[in-house]
C-alpha cells in the first residue's frame, strides 16, 4: 500500500507553505528522509547519513543550523509538531496510552494540549534535540540584515562545540553526552537560566527510528502502528501519536486551481513568548495517482479543460475504500 504514496517535504520560514521550498531528500545536504517513496522524482532511495554507525536504526534526520536574531530562553525555544484545527474528536482508542509510551521512554519533555483549538505537541529543544552543536558567533550579514548561516557540513552533526561553542558549553556546565544533555535540559532552572545567544550559530539533527518513512509506519516500544492502516474516516485519519489530516488542498499554480488528496505532519521550532516562528518543516504524503494526473495534465495542451473538469468535482470529492485501505 505504501506504493500507492509519494513523500514530499518542504521547509520554510512560517507555516504559509506558498512560501516553502521543496528539500531534495536524501542528499548531501543537512535535512534527510530515509524513503524508496519520495518527491522530487529521482530523489535517492537513501542517504550515506542512514549508513553512519550512529544513525543504522534511524528513519529519518531534520537536521538545521540556525543563528536567533535575538536571544531567547532555553525555557521558551521549542520543537514539536502542532496543528492548525481541533483534532480532539479524531482522537483514536489508545492515544493516551500512546502519549505516556513517548513521555516515559522517548521524550519526557514533551508537553502539549491534542484538545485545543489549535493543538500541540511541543518539547524544549535543549532537551529533545537529538545532536546539538554549538557554534562560533556570526557577525556578516545579508543584505536583508539578518545573519548569514554558516554553510553545513555533509558530515551527520555530533554533539559538542566548534571554539567559543565549546566554552559556552563548560560555562553553562552542560554535559558532554546526549543522554545527560536531555536530563539536564528538562530542569527548570537549566531552562531559565540558559539562553539560546543573538548572532551565535547552533546545528540541531532530530533524528529518531520511531517513525518509518519507507513503509510509513509507527514504531514505538512494545508495538509497530501502521500509518496508512489508520487513514480512515470522511474528513480524517489519525495514529495513536501524530495525527494527519486527510483534506481536499486547492493549489494554484499558472491560473489553474489543482486538487490534492494528502496527508501531512508538521515539525516547527518556535518561541512560546512571543510566538515567533523559526522555521517549519513538513511531511506531505500525496496520493501517486494524483500527482501522476496532475503532471500528465500540466503536459496536455487540453489543461484548462481538465481543470474545468476538476472544479466541477472538488466539491463532491469523497475518499474512496480503495485509497484509505
């Protein structure tokens, strides 16, 4: 079934995807997806990054340098997934179940309300990231007057310090493994005292074996979740922990208003202060068959009939037993 499904992923500065740029997965570059089932066509099937000895288990890597134009409290600056609409009634039987699962093995950290109008999943970064590298300070500038972000390497970011990254370090006292990092970045008073420095250069890689790109699948300790084995319902489909809404999306692109069945999870790094966003990053899966049509249109010289053709059915589209499985 997982045939039937193409990965995309975008990232970009908010949460309007208009403004995002599709990532070659599987590439040199720092943010890779460990799937045979992705978007653009011809991307890799994987990445040297999956054949590292730290990362054989992994599924997939969002790695990222970032620089804060102003400095924000360790207390403030998280990462998680949130939603743009209510979910509370989609909620499947063993969600909370599900929930603790993560919080006791996986991520104590993580905090978040799946009832709210707009929920959210979200833990601090300076303990839910899974490798943190803490850089030099950036002094040039664009032209548009933000920092310039130092080049990645294509080497899988370690844990640890680049010169005065590694003094900030000893200062704040903060361990030298992972596994310590985390616990010390869950204490109130790490979190309060330490601060993510303006014009200081910082490459997170959130990495995990939980969530399984390739056959998209579920995987938390003590049982496997088969994602698309859940796409079920009119409006729509959810797992016991992240939780995909199944919608009709309206795409223009030269005029033409293009139809796209997907189903999509959303990484954000924000500030809880003041809302700021940092960046977005998100998991589109699309229906084979849609953008196989879609690009078979974009190359008819009849397009603007099959658009017509579309819009009049927009309206009635219903997902079919065959799709959901």
């Amino acid at each position: 079934m997982a045939d039937k499904y193409l990965l995309r992923v975008t990232a970009g500065p908010g949460y309007d995807t208009s403004n995002h740029v599709v990532l070659p997965v599987n590439t040199s570059e720092a943010k890779t997806i460990k799937s045979a089932h992705c978007l653009p066509h011809g991307s890799p099937t994987t990445s040297p990054y999956f054949e590292h000895s730290d990362h054989i288990h992994d599924q997939y890597s969002v790695a990222f340098t970032f620089v804060p134009h102003q400095s924000v409290s360790g207390a403030h600056l998280v990462f998680g997934n949130d939603f743009d609409r209510p979910i509370r009634d989609r909620l499947p039987p063993g969600f909370s179940t599900a929930f603790r699962i993560v919080k006791w093995a996986i991520d104590p950290g993580l905090e978040g309300d799946p009832y709210a109008d707009k929920p959210y999943l979200y833990s601090p970064l300076l303990a839910t990231i899974s490798k943190l590298k803490i850089g030099e300070k950036v002094t040039a500038k664009g032209s548009d007057g933000a920092y310039e972000i130092p080049t990645p390497d294509d080497e899988p970011i370690e844990e640890g310090g680049i010169g005065e990254g590694e003094e900030v370090r000893e200062d704040a006292e903060m361990p030298e493994t992972v596994a310590a990092r985390k616990k010390w970045g869950l204490q109130d008073d790490v979190k309060a005292d330490w601060k993510w420095e303006e014009g200081r250069a910082y490459s997170g890689d959130f990495f995990n074996p939980y969530l399984d790109f390739n056959q998209f699948s579920l995987k938390l300790p003590g049982f496997s979740l088969p994602v698309l084995g859940h796409l079920g319902g009119e409006d729509s489909l959810r797992t016991c922990l992240f939780v995909f809404l199944f919608e009709r999306i309206r795409l223009t692109e030269n005029g033409h208003e293009l139809i796209r069945r997907s189903h999509e999870l959303r990484y954000t790094l924000k500030n809880t202060e003041n809302d700021e966003v940092f960046f977005v990053v998100v998991f589109t899966l699309l229906l084979r068959e849609d953008v196989e049509k879609e690009e078979a249109e974009a190359k008819s010289p009849n397009r603007a009939d099959h658009t017509a053709q579309a819009d009049k059915k927009v309206d009635d589209f219903k997902p079919s037993e065959d799709d959901l499985d």
